[in-house]
C-alpha cells in the first residue's frame, strides 16, 4: 500500500503530464536593487513576476550552477514559464564570486544567521513574505550542482524557510565543510557516516530548533565523476534521519519517471531518483517539481489549501526564453574545477 500523500503525487504528475510544455516567459527577469536585509557576501537577486499571481502566493527560490548565473538558469530552466500558468513568484540568487559558486563551505554559511551567502538568500525569502505578499507556508528551494549544495545548505541552516526542496546532483549538508571550496573527499565520495553523524550536521546548524523542515528530492546520475554518484545515498540518508523515516525506501518503481530512472520514496518526506547513465548534472525535471512543492496538487507540505489566480497590479512585457520540459543544465566533467563543483 503507497503512502496516501504519495498516491495524491503521482495523480499530480499524470495531471500535469496532460500540461502543454510553455516555452517562454511573458515577463522580464528584475534585478533586485532594494536593501532585502542582511547580505554579507552580497548575493545577487533577481526575481521574476508573472502577470497573475496566484493566491495564496508561492515562492520558488532556484539556485543556478557553477559558471552560470541567475540569468542563466532563468533562460536554461522553466521555472519562470510555467509561473506564468501557475501564479507563483521565482527569485534567483546570483554568486558575487569568481567562477559563480556559491558558499557551501564555511561555517558562516552553516550556521543559522551566521553570515555567508545562506544568510543572504533567507533575507530575500523574508523580504519576499514581506514585501511581495509571499506566503510564508509556500516557499520552496531548487538548484543544480552548486546550486543543489546550496539549496542543502538553505535546507539545514534556515529550516523554517522552506516547505519543500529539489536538488539536482549535489552532497549532503556540510559534506563540503572547511576553509577551502573545495572539498576532493567529498566531491569523490569518499566521506561515509552514519545517519545519526550526518543529522547532527544538520542539528548543529541552527541549536535547539524544533520546527518544522522541509520534505526532500533528491537527484543524481550513476555516473556523475564531478560529484559522484556516492554522494546521492548520503544525502537519503541523512535527511531519512533528519525527518524521522526509515532509510529503506517504502517503494521503489524502475523507470519512473523516465526510461533509466528509478524513484525511492521514504515515507512522504524523501524521495530519491537515481539516473541511470546520467552524468552530471542530472537534468531539471520542473513539472515533477511543482507536483513535489504542491503548486500543481500534488504532494503533502505544510500548506492547505488551493491557489486562486489574480491579476498583478503591474505588468511588464518582455522577451521570451525557450527550454524543454526536462531542462538540461550541464556542468561538464572535463570542466576546471572552479574550486567547486566542476561547472
């Protein structure tokens, strides 16, 4: 018998499977040049508006690779199109340093408003609520390689931020921890602790928390050689740990949801899709995501009830970016290391 949140997500998916794929964003993609709030690395925001904005209103704040930038997973990803459809708001943070990783490393960044660029990024958030009419029960958090890091890191040091994650092709939190950027043993996955080690990472960042924490995807490639394919069981093990579920999947389905792909859910909290002969990174599948974040239906969070649609009270035209259903968003294997993550 499936979880009965499970069974509601795969009715999202086969729901929004009947979706057309949108194409191009209606609006431009802002530079956000107000004082959001604490910033101490200076995190670049940018944020995309749809015409009509859903209510309650959700956020989804998307996190680009190493080499890219905001504007770059704007146009590579569809998360910005299909908010046109779905009403919700996209922030996407841009990397203030050279070779546009972001800080998963340091300790600032690993501790509840302890600095770094995590503390950036939940300033935005907040501004968002506050400032934008963000629901404070609909924020979720995405990104690619770096970016999927990152979106670990957001996940265990600003826990009550966040209702829901996806993370493509990046290691458990703190995994990179140190003075350096780079992490070889981590990045190769020759770190292995046990669940109750890898959740005390997570306890540690942000001492006596007991609120709520975010539900987890996870997604990573066999054959990843920048962040290897190690990593992937880590990172189910230690947020199996962290939300209180078993680490042995409660179903497991091959080929789903695509040839070569095969997903493991872990209670309703966990799910995992490891990909078959993919590398990195694993591409962006942003349909099976706003199933998972419950903008589409699908999936249990914190939140209730449904989205209606309103017409924002300003509009600005704009050009239009093309994607795919499934994004592909590419960090090289045989790209320099970047002091990071490959890309």
């Amino acid at each position: 018998m499936f979880p009965k949140s499970i069974v509601k997500y795969v009715a999202a998916l086969l729901a929004v499977a009947a979706v057309p794929s949108v194409y191009g964003a209606a609006n431009q993609l802002t530079q956000v040049t107000a004082n959001f709030g604490p910033n101490p690395n200076g995190v670049g925001m940018y944020v995309y508006k749809p015409t009509k904005l859903a209510n309650p209103l959700p956020l989804i704040v998307a996190i680009h690779e190493c080499t890219a930038s905001a504007t770059i997973y704007f146009e590579s990803t569809q998360y910005a199109t299909l908010a046109d459809t779905y009403g919700y708001i996209v922030v996407y943070p841009n990397s203030p340093r050279s070779g546009s990783c972001f800080d998963v490393a340091s300790s600032q960044t690993l501790t509840h408003n302890g600095g770094g660029d995590s503390q950036g990024i939940a300033s935005m958030v907040t501004y968002a609520i506050s400032t934008y009419g963000v629901s404070a029960s609909h924020v979720y958090v995405t990104g690619t390689s770096s970016g999927a890091m990152m979106t670990n890191v957001m996940a265990g040091s600003y826990p009550e931020l966040f209702q829901a994650t996806s993370i493509y092709s990046g290691v458990a939190f703190a995994c990179f921890a140190g003075s350096s950027a780079w992490n070889s043993a981590c990045a190769d996955g020759d770190i292995s602790m046990t669940g109750a080690q890898w959740a005390q990472l997570v306890y540690n960042a942000y001492p006596g928390y007991t609120g709520s924490r975010p539900k987890m995807m996870i997604w990573h490639g066999t054959v990843d050689t920048t962040l290897y394919y190690e990593n992937y069981s880590q990172e189910i093990l230690q947020w199996t740990t962290v939300l209180g579920v078993s680490s042995t999947p409660t179903t497991t389905l091959q080929n789903d949801p695509q040839s070569g792909y095969t997903e493991t859910t872990y209670g309703s909290v966990v799910i995992g899709y490891s990909a078959a002969g993919v590398g990195h990174t694993v591409p962006v599948h942003e349909t099976i995501d706003l199933a998972w974040f419950g903008i589409t239906g699908g999936g249990s969070t914190t939140s209730t009830g449904p989205t209606t649609i309103s017409t924002s009270p300003t509009t600005t035209p704009t050009t239009t970016m093309t994607s795919t259903s499934a994004s592909t968003v590419t960090d090289t294997d045989t790209a320099a290391h970047w002091g990071q993550c490959g890309g």
